[in-house]
C-alpha cells in the first residue's frame, strides 16, 4: 500500500498547489482536491477560497482579513488601532460577522452582529496569480463601503462577481463600526466621534501596505460607495487623514454635501442616550464625558438599540450617531472645505438613480402612515425633522418653503401627494448635493463624470414593500443589483435588458478604476464627456451620463433646470458658503 502524501508549492502565493494523493489499496490513485489558495503577509499566512465567475473563469476570495484590532475592552470607544500578526495559517473562507447593529423586523431580532468586526474581504482574478510578481504591474484596486445610514449594513451583502466578470481589478469590501460605536461624540477628547470614518482610513491603510500580494496596485485604487458609503467617499476625499490613499472615487447616491451626511448637537445626543441608560447622574451635572463612555462600554447593545429607538422623534430621526466636524479628521464643514479648494484632488464619479425618494416614501406610505399624517398635523416639529433642517437658522420656514414647492395642499397629505413628495426628497436629500458636489469638483484639475441611473429592471428595493405603488420607479440602491450579488434572497438578474444594463455599468465603473477614462476604449458605443469646470452663474447645468438600456449623454430638462436653480438659491448654511453672491441682499 502507498504512503499518503501531501505535497505544495513554494513561494509568495501558493495558487491551487496543495494537492492531496488519496490512496486506495492496491493502486495508488492521485487525486486533485481544491483547498484554497495562500497569501503570506507581514501579518501571517492567509488560506483563501477558489470561486468560479459564470464563463468559468476562476477568482479568489480572501474572506474576513482583520485590518485592526478588534475594537473592544480598552479599545472600545477609540480609534482604530492596526492589526497585529497571528501564528499559524488563519482559514480566510468564511464572512466575517457584521459590525453591531440593530436588528431587522423580518427576522424578529433586536441585534445583529458583534463588536468584534474591522474586516475587510479581497477578491482577486485568477490570472492575477500567474502573471504579477510582487509589488509591480498589478491590477486596478476596487475598495467599497457600503450604505446604511450609518447604522447598518455588512459586506457579506455584496459578491462582486458583476466587477470581476469585467477582468483587471481587484475588488476590496470594507467593514466598518455603526451607529453609537462608530460615530457618537461627546465633542471632546473624550470621545472626538467619527470613529468608523477612521475605520476606513485604516483600512485604507492596509490596502495600500498589502494589496500587492494579492495582484493589486497600491498606486491605482478607487474608492466607491453608495448612499452613506458615498457620503463617507467624499468625507474621505475631504479629510487630510486620506492623503494618498486613493486616487480616484466614485460617489453613488450621496456626498459630503447631503443634509444627511454631517449631524451636529452630538453633545446633546450623547447625554440624552446617557440619561436614558442611567449613564449620567445628578452629581456630576450629567456632564462628565468620561464617566458616560465608561458607563456605555459595560452597557449591553441590546439596551443601547432599545435607547437610541427611544430617540427618534419622527420615523427614524433624528439619527443618534453621524459623522461631524471634529477639527481634526474632518477639518471643517463640507461646504467650506469644498470651497477653499485645500482636499484630495481625485479622479470622480458622481451621480444618482432617477427616483432616489421612493424608497423612503414607500416605508411611509405602507409601514408608516401615522408618521406620514404628523407631517401635516405637527408640521412646525417633524417637517424639519424629515428635511434635516433641524441646525438651520429657520427650520420651519425653509421646511414650509420646501414642502409648498411640491405638496400645494399641506393640510392633508394623501396618495395623491406621493410622487410629489418622492420628488422632494429624490432633489433636497439626493440630487441637490450631487449637483454642488459636481460642481465644485470640477474646478479642480480632475476629472469628474456625472450620472443618472434611469433603468428599472426585473428588482428594486421598491419590491421589499409588496405594493403596486412604485412598479415603475427607480429607487435608491437599485444600481446595485447591477454591480454586486447577493443583495436580495435569490435575486439573479435573467431578463436581456437588465444583463446588458450591467455589461454597462461595470465595464464604465472598471474602465475607470483602471484607466480613470471610464469610456476609454471604445467599447461601449458613446462617450461619457467628463464635466467642465464651470460657474453656477454662468452654466446652471450640463448634460449627464444616462445609464440605461440606451445608454449615452442627456442635457436636463426645463423642470430640472428650474429644481436646480431652486436649490442652489435655498438659504442653507452650506449653499451661502457655496454661493454667496445669490445671497448678497440678505
């Protein structure tokens, strides 16, 4: 009988080369047996997983990479701090659990996740392996955060199998700290906040130091993300802490600029959460920043989930824990940093899906219509409060200004009313900012592209709420069905329209990622002309990228334009920073 061996290859990565000689008696049989691929790092060795995309190419899949310290005990509440190594050979071929969360209605749990949680996931092309050695020629450099209102999501949600499929780049999905773990702030040293803004850059770090060992370029790497994963894109182009850590970024349904996207009166917040976990006492005038973190760290989540519920005024506002303005990771507000021209100047992507609005619409019109009646029943309170204009100098007036440009009959709204209303929200929470993002990262020497995704296809999030309310709209998120897998239970796109949609949209978001010209080659049919640099006054709009099955550029129409211009002239902080002269006679 012959002895069982099990032979390898040598080397930095060790590509399908662990074959294991099964022995039958009598006869010696070889047979091949699949057990993953090895990467070693400064950190240790890494086993990862071999995947087949649908043409039968292969991919690697690294599944759950620490790229800091697990955040808990005397970490908790602080910055990131960079892994450490770990002996042996780590197993990298099972999601990582995600960040704490609260948990959803439809699986009736009041959490979800674990403290334990700064990972991140690499998904690598098979021809990576056999043809880049270490450090030179690698391939472009995917890295995505995802969306959530700061408060939820998990990279186990997003397969990047669309991306890969496309060829030459390297996918990255980032982990990142939620909620009152990722962003509360007492506003001192104490607790300075941004906490899972700070995640990113680390794990930015991490890429830049490592993605070379698993064929990328550390030198060609775009960021992108959709919806608060955007918005903490554009926090990342803005903050000094990123320098050099990307070169090109793509923006998916928010910015900087949105009114959701920085919070302010965190302080307050804080202490409100303290007081209702018996955090803050009498004694110390419910003040002592350091003795409420301490209280909040030895506090079950599932308390906290239930405080921070206790929170919200009107629907899911306000949210307990954003990003802000601490003076040091962000330096100022969006608005004057984006003014003064002193961020990263990078290659841009920017744009929005058709009816961003819906998908809040829907939740109040079939999940929330108590909520939807206070709107016009207790307007002076909760209008603000859905338009997050809570910090403005004139919250109901702008709230009334607003409301009365698409809703004319305030005193009841209805059915009737909710296109109007998915309007109001798809132009003041959505495609307003995108509009003054554009516009001010363009009169840098980078190029910046702007998009509408206009294609409603076999799924929506819309379908989520079982209702023929919205069977024609395109809602936000719906662009991502197009890029990753796994989004939805057994959602795999079939109709021709749809799978040519995604032939699109990543061949346009991976020509980017690798050339920074996302029609670079040709081969798509049209040109996606890049935004010149322009003055509110002189061009109060330009033509967009319309992404859909007849893909190619659109100007705006009369009504967008007269939006637009709507917008730009709404007396927010942000726009008298941005625009001060159409607000000279105030």
């Amino acid at each position: 009988m012959h002895g069982c061996l099990l032979r390898g290859c040598t080397g930095n990565m060790r590509l399908v080369c662990l074959v294991l000689v099964v022995c039958l008696a009598g006869v010696g049989v070889s047979v091949e047996v699949d057990v993953g691929v090895e990467v070693v790092l400064q950190q240790g060795r890494l086993r990862g997983n071999k995947e087949v995309l649908e043409d039968g190419r292969h991919y690697y899949t690294f599944l759950g990479i620490p790229y800091a310290q697990p955040p808990i005990g005397d970490l908790k509440f602080k910055a990131p701090v960079r892994a450490g190594g770990w002996k042996g050979l780590r197993d990298e071929r099972v999601q990582p659990e995600p960040c704490l969360q609260p948990g959803s209605s439809t699986d009736n749990v009041l959490y979800q996740g674990s403290e334990d949680c700064l990972y991140l996931n690499i998904f690598t092309p098979n021809q990576t392996f056999q043809s880049v050695g270490e450090g030179k020629g690698g391939l472009a450099v995917m890295v995505y955060l995802h969306g959530g209102s700061f408060i939820r999501g998990s990279i186990k949600d997003y397969n990047p199998k669309p991306l890969l499929s496309q060829g030459g780049v390297v996918v990255v999905t980032v982990q990142y700290r939620l909620g009152v773990y990722g962003f509360l702030s007492t506003e001192d040293e104490v607790l300075p906040g941004n906490l899972g803004l700070r995640d990113q850059t680390e794990a930015l770090r991490w890429v830049k130091d490592n993605i070379h060992k698993f064929g990328g370029d550390p030198n060609r790497v775009t960021l992108f993300g959709e919806s608060a994963g955007a918005g903490s894109v554009h926090l990342q182009v803005l903050s000094p802490h990123a320098k050099g850590l990307f070169q090109r970024a793509i923006l998916q349904s928010g910015t900087a600029l949105c009114p959701w996207s920085i919070g302010q009166s965190h302080r307050e917040m804080a202490f409100k959460l303290g007081r209702l976990l018996n955090c803050t006492t009498v004694d110390n005038n419910n003040n002592n920043s350091t003795q409420l973190v301490a209280c909040l760290s030895k506090t079950p989540f599932s308390d906290i989930v239930l405080a921070s519920s206790n929170l919200a005024e009107w629907f899911i506002f306000p949210v307990v824990a954003v990003p802000r303005v601490d003076g040091d990771f962000l330096p100022d507000y969006p608005a004057n940093i984006l003014a003064s021209g002193f961020f990263n100047h990078v290659d841009m992507i920017s744009g929005i899906t058709r009816d961003e609005g819906i998908y809040s619409t829907l939740s109040l019109y079939t999940k929330f219509k108590p909520e939807l009646e206070l709107l016009s029943t207790n307007f002076s309170h909760t209008a603000p409060l859905a338009l997050s204009l809570t910090n403005e100098e004139s919250p109901e007036y702008l709230a009334l200004l607003a409301m009365l440009k698409y809703l004319p009959h305030l005193h009841v709204i209805d059915e009737n009313d909710m296109q109007g209303l998915t309007q109001l929200v798809t132009d003041q929470s959505f495609k307003s900012c995108h509009w003054s993002t554009v516009a001010f990262q363009s009169r840098t020497n980078r190029k910046v592209y702007q998009y509408m995704f206009e294609h409603r296809g076999q799924y929506s999030f819309t379908q989520l709420y079982n209702t023929t309310l919205a069977s024609t709209h395109v809602s936000h998120g719906d662009d991502l069905f197009y890029l990753f897998d796994g989004l939805l239970p057994h959602a795999t796109l079939t109709h021709p329209e749809d799978l040519f949609v995604r032939h699109v949209i990543t061949q346009l978001w991976t020509n980017f990622a690798t050339t920074g010209n996302p029609t670079q080659y040709g081969s798509l049919g049209f040109r996606w002309t890049p935004q010149t640099p322009y003055k509110w006054s002189d061009q109060p709009s330009s033509p967009y990228l319309s992404i859909s099955t007849t893909p190619g550029m659109k100007s705006p129409t009369t009504a967008e334009i007269q939006n637009q211009e709507f917008w730009r002239r709404f007396p927010t902080k942000s726009n008298k920073i941005l625009f001060p002269e159409l607000f000279l006679e105030e």
